[in-house]
C-alpha cells in the first residue's frame, strides 16, 4: 500500500476500518431534513473504494456516505 492509497481526516491522521471520527462541522444529510451536528461521534466507519470518503451509521441517518474533509479522527 502506498502512501497515495491511505484514507486520511482533516488533520492528515490515518484513518482505518473500526475507527471513530468527530464532525468538525453541521452537515445536511441529502434528501432528508437531518441536520448532523459539530462534535457528533460516528463510531465503527468503513472506508471505501473512495480515498476522500467513508461510510458510516449514526443514530439518525443508516447508511451514510461523509467525506473526509469535514472529519477528525477521535
């Protein structure tokens, strides 16, 4: 694995299958009235296909698709 093939937060830390990350801004959820907030824990993410974003589940919204520009890794 090189170094171009590592997902990474907003502060530049690795980030891995398992790990929780923090929202460092209020985020509107696609086709639905959420509204995820700063400071929100998402625990248990996956990475995917897609270097700048990871798949996760929160309490409101299953599912969920966040790039990793607006995360920090907890």
């Amino acid at each position: 694995m090189s170094d171009e093939d590592i997902t990474r937060d907003s502060n530049g830390a690795e980030l891995n299958d398992g790990d929780s990350v923090t929202l460092i801004k209020d985020l509107k959820v696609k086709g639905s009235s959420e509204t995820i907030k700063r400071g929100t824990l998402v625990k248990n993410i996956r990475l995917t296909a897609k270097l700048d974003e990871i798949e996760c589940n929160t309490k409101q919204v299953k599912g969920l698709v966040l790039r990793t520009e607006f995360l920090k890794k907890a």
